[in-house]
C-alpha cells in the first residue's frame, strides 16, 4: 500500500504562483510515476502533469508553460514530488490530487488540496 497526502493549497489571485507537494510514504519501491490531476464542481478529474520515472513527464495543454512538476525525490522512506503552478487563472481552481502508480498498475491518491484563484 502507498499513502499520498498532499500539501500547499489555497486562495491566491489571477496571475499569482502557487506550490503543491506530495509526500509517498508505505511501499514506495513500487512506484513508477507520480503526478497531479484536479477536478472541479461538477467536471470530470483530469490529468495536470505526470512524471514517470526515466524522466518523462506530460502536462495537460492547458498548463503547459505555467506548471512544472518537479522530479520524484526519495529520502528517509519518502517519496516527494512537487507542482510549481505560476501565471494562476480562475479555471485552474479545482481540487487537486496527488496520484502515484506502482507496479501491477496499482493506482494511489490522495486527498486532495483546494486551489481557488480568484479574478
């Protein structure tokens, strides 16, 4: 079993940055990319960015050139990866989830972080 919990939420106004983390903790050997997708009221949860490891990383199109995800880093039995958000708009509010998948294509999430950006 993985444990994903996320930090770094909050309200911040249009055009502002804005930086979530996810901490892996359980068996985290296992894992072979980490990412983040979001979903707001009443849409679908959709893909943010996803970094596997190898290095490849995908980001949605809407927020390519204003998100960067950070490698995943592993200390003290911990994996972290974060999500640099800049040049924030109203329609990235959404709750944001980190996700990690591990071998036998099991699939981890977390509980999610609230963005709100306000125009």
């Amino acid at each position: 079993q993985v444990q994903l919990v996320e930090s770094g939420g909050g309200l911040v106004q249009a055009g502002e940055p804005l930086s979530l983390s996810c901490a892996a903790s359980g068996v985290i050997f296992s894992i072979y990319a980490m990412g983040w997708y979001r979903q707001a009221p009443g849409k679908q949860r959709d893909m943010v960015a996803l970094i596997f490891k190898g290095g490849i990383i995908k980001y949605a199109d809407d927020v390519k050139g204003r998100f960067t995800i950070s490698d995943i880093s592993t200390d003290n039995a911990k994996k972290t990866m974060s999500l640099q958000m800049n040049d924030l708009k109203p329609e990235d509010t959404a709750a944001y989830y980190c996700y990690a998948i591990a071998s036998g294509r099991a699939e981890y999430w977390g509980q999610g972080t609230q963005v709100t950006v306000s125009s």
